[in-house]
C-alpha cells in the first residue's frame, strides 16, 4: 500500500472495481516511493494556458497610460510578455510512468515530431513492448495506437516510446526531449474562451485591446544533493521571497547544479545562452533590473530537484505552486502581507565549525503557517505536505547546507568577477554596479548588503528620481525621433515616385506621413519624456542595429 497524506493508505473497490479520488504526488520518501497527499473534494484543477517558455519579448509600460486594465492590478507599472517561438523544447520527466502524462503520451504519439535522446526501438523491441501485456495497457489510448499501427506496417524502421529514453552508459538518459507544439497555437479556442471570459469581467467591448499585465512572477530553481564530483546546493524550502538585491545575486549567478542540460554542472541560464544572445549579459540584467523595479511586484522562488538533500521533488513543486497562487487573493501575495502573518521568515547568517553561512542571501521563506492558511485551499491535510525538515533544510544536514550556501556564496563571486574582466561593470546601472562590487568584493564604497543606503537604490522611488534613469529616458525619446525621422523620409520618397501614386492613394500614405510628422512634433514637448516615466528607457550603452 502507498503512504498517503503521511500514513498508510487503503484502497476502496466495489465489486472489484478501484474507486478512484483526488491525490497528488509531492516528491519521493528515501526509499523512491511517491509521497501522495489527497485535495480537497472540491478541488478543481487550474485551467494554465502555456504560452511562454524560453525566448520571450516582453515591455514594460506605465500603468497610466494603459486602458481596459483589471481594476485590481496592484502595480504602478505593468509588463507584458509574448512568445517568440512556436514550439516547447519539453523534457517529460513523468512521461516514464505508463500512462501518467497524458499530454506528452498523446504528443508523442503523433507522426510530425522531432525526438531528442529517445530510444529508437526495432520491430523485435516494439513488439517485446506491445506484448508485454500489462505494461502496454497501462500506456494511454493515442500510444497504444502509434504501437499497433507500426506493428501493422511495414515501414519505418523504428518507433519511439514516451517511458522508453534512450540509454546512456546502461540508464537512462534523465534528459529526453520533443518538440511540443504550443498548446495556445494547437488549441486557440482555450485562450479564447480565456480572452472572452477577461472582458466579460472587465465589460470590455471587443474593439478595445485586451491587456494582460504579468501579475505574478515564480521562478524556478533546480537544487541538488551532494553527488560524486558536484556540490550541494540544497539550501531552498519550496518557495523563498527575495527582494531585489538578493534576487539579481540569483539571476546574475543563474547557478545549477548536477542538471541534465547539455552544460551540466555549473553556472547556468538565460544569461548564459551566448549562442542565442550576441549582447553582453549587462544589457538584459539593466533591462530586467529596471522593468522589476518599476512593477514593485515581489518575486517568489520555487524549488526544482530537492529541496534539502533528503527530499527529491522534481518538477512537482512547480505544479503546486500555480494551484496555490490562483486560490490567492492579489493583496494576499504581497510580501508585506505574508511576513506579517507569519507565512514567511527571514533566512539568518549563522556560523557552522568556526565558518560564518551567508543563509541571508536565501531571503525569506514559507513557515508551515503558510501551508495552513493557503495550502489548505489544495490539499486536505496541509501541515503534512512539506515537512519542518523540508521548510528548514538545515535541520536535515548542518554541514551540507553549510557547504551549499558556500557553493552559491562562490558562485556569486567567480560569475560577478567576469563582468570586471570583460569591462562590463562600466555599463551595469548604478544599484547593479553596487551589487557586482559585494558579490565579487564583499562591499561597495564601504557599504555592505544588509546597508539601508544601498537596499534604498533598489526601489522604484529612488529609479524615478536617479539621473542614470532620466538619461535613460532621453535615450528612448532620441530613439524613437531618429526611427521616425527614418519612417518619414522612407515614406517621402515612396510618395515621390510616380508609379505608386495610385496605390498611395488606395492606402492613405499621405495621411499616415502627416501622422509620422505630428508624433515627430510631440517628442519635441516637455510631456513627452514624462509619458516615458514608468517605462525602461533605453540603455544607454546597448548598441542599435543600423538602417
């Protein structure tokens, strides 16, 4: 029998058939069994509509100027984020269980894929698998398909298996890829359903543009338990606030451990994605410094991999998470709110054998009052969920956790130092410049993390009023005077040719230059940097591409 909810559990059948309830798996016990805790009887699943994975645009815009927002956004500037891509590049980790994932199962059983270190299996293979009766009628219906219908062809060759990755060294790859479509793109009736939904809330009419501000940021972090050859970085409970300071230590460092992606252990990320970023990595942490600056939004972490070194988690926290962040009120998320409900506790130095632990750059983190209140509205026995071991990962290993946070507190200084060697430091915002000095040095101009002078650079007041934020702005309106100059001269000397007169008259390019020439008047208004303010400017070091 499994252990539910804590305690061994009973299955119920009527006249042989199981009768089936709501649970869900959060992690694996010491011994690889699933650690299963059921929902609430009226639980219903979040309906999530993924949209955005690796490669994102996204601006950020003052909240004044936005029209049809949601009365309760709570931020003075808002920002918006669309996909770039097409397809998710996924790695089904559950798909391994038959029938567990229905989703990949039924992706993967599609004939217009591409497979990344999956097992090409041979008609002798996927026959062993079709007759293996009682594996094969676990997998769901579209897998079962793809399996009879290659048996009942000649060609191709080979099959591939949603449970079966390829072998590396005798196991397992822990990495197997496909290429999933967007589910928003493969089922647009989801989103619009979504979409119709908002406005009918908001009584917004369908030729007014539906803006749909980021409301929540949770990012992921992949943590390990000491293994052969790399170290521990098992120091998060399930989900940490940081504030801004100790947040950017965390993106700058983009630090993983042992990690089934191409680039293994070590400093990892999107400011690490050189092949698809030809710009210094300063330029998108000044633009992400900014933009998060000028939301206020707080920003919560959530574990990936383990938390602690005894508690292996996977992906499962992250599924959690979103449940638990739709049955929140907004003003329920802030920060300020929880701390003082005593739902999250700030992360202390200490020392360990002689040697002081910098714990305080973890931030804060959910106390087991937080599960009572919020994890109560998933699960029916909240306070079993996660226990005191694993929302203080110390308690499960002094010195591991000591090592770990010596790990990160290293990481941030060797990655830190490589923007003083390739001069990048020169370009880094004013707050970022302070931080890279404490990450690589320990202290800037004599001012440490914990100083209030150098916490206060860090708030959206003291962006607004800084010099470096005003350039900035100017940058922007420049930009924006040069491509209009640029539009209208292109636009001229289309007007100017005379076989097109009759299709600039059909298109109205003579209006559309008088409306170029106009927005080229208003840059020219004191109101036209102050319609800027709430937005990120532009850096003013980040080159342009040329006409």
């Amino acid at each position: 029998m499994d252990t539910i909810n804590g305690r061994p559990g009973n299955e119920l059948r009527y006249r042989k058939t199981k009768i089936n309830t709501r649970y869900v798996r959060v992690g694996y016990r010491s011994d690889g069994s699933w650690r299963i805790f059921g929902v609430r009887k009226d639980f219903i699943p979040a309906q999530k509509i993924s949209f955005e994975d690796d490669i994102t645009a996204s601006v950020t815009a003052p909240g004044r100027v936005l029209a049809g927002i949601d009365p309760e956004f709570l931020y003075p500037s808002a920002k918006f984020v669309i996909n770039c891509e097409n397809k998710f590049f996924q790695r089904p980790d559950d798909a391994i269980h038959h029938g567990y994932d229905r989703k990949a199962e039924a992706d993967i059983a599609r004939l217009d894929n591409f497979f990344c270190n999956y097992e090409p299996l041979d008609r002798r293979q996927a026959r062993e698998e079709v007759e293996n009766t009682i594996w094969f009628g676990q997998y769901t219906e579209p897998m079962q398909r793809l399996f009879r219908e290659h048996m009942e062809q000649e060609r191709p060759d080979y099959i591939v298996s949603s449970a079966r990755p390829r072998m590396v060294d005798g196991k397992p790859s822990k990495n197997p890829r496909y290429l999933q479509n967007r589910p928003d793109l493969e089922d647009p009736r989801q989103r619009y359903l979504a979409e119709v939904g908002v406005r009918f809330s908001r009584r917004l009419t369908t030729d007014k543009a539906l803006a749909t501000p980021v409301h929540a940021v949770l990012p992921g972090r992949r943590n390990n338990p000491p293994e052969q050859g790399v170290r521990p970085l098992s120091v998060f409970n399930p989900i940490h606030h940081m504030e801004l300071p100790e947040l950017f230590m965390e993106f700058i460092a983009s630090i993983t451990g042992k990690s089934p992606s191409t680039t293994g252990a070590g400093s990892e990320g999107a400011l690490t994605k050189g092949p698809f970023n030809a710009l210094l990595p300063i330029h998108d942490l000044n633009n992400a410094f900014v933009s998060l600056a000028l939301c206020s939004q707080d920003v919560y972490i959530t574990a990936a991999g383990c938390v602690g070194p005894n508690y292996r988690v996977d992906h499962d926290i992250s599924l959690i998470v979103p449940e638990i962040w739709s049955r929140m009120q907004r003003t329920e998320r802030i920060a300020t709110d929880l701390l003082a409900k005593g739902c999250l506790e700030r992360c202390k130095d200490f020392e360990h054998e002689g040697k002081p632990v910098l714990a305080g750059r973890l931030g804060y983190r959910i106390t087991a009052r937080f599960m009572q209140i919020y994890g109560g509205r998933v699960f029916t026995t909240p306070d079993m969920v996660f226990t005191p071991e694993m929302l203080r990962p110390e308690l499960q290993d002094r010195a591991i956790f000591a090592d770990a946070m010596d790990n990160i507190v290293s990481a941030h200084r060797w990655v830190s130092e490589q923007y003083f060697r390739d001069g990048s430091i020169e370009m880094a915002v004013p707050p970022l410049r302070a931080l890279l000095h404490i990450m690589a040095y320990g202290d800037y101009k004599g001012m440490t993390l914990q100083d209030e002078t150098l916490r206060a650079q860090f708030t959206r007041e003291a962006v607004l009023a800084s010099d470096w934020y005003a350039k900035r702005l100017e940058k922007r309106r420049t930009r924006n005077r040069d491509f209009l100059q640029k539009t209208a001269a292109r636009i001229e000397r289309f007007l100017a040719r005379p076989e097109y007169r009759d299709e600039a008259a059909r298109l109205d390019i003579a209006h559309r230059l008088s409306e170029v020439r106009k927005s080229l008047k208003d840059l020219d208004t004191p109101e036209s940097i102050e319609s800027l303010r709430g937005a990120i400017g532009a850096d003013l070091f980040a080159p342009i591409a040329s006409d």
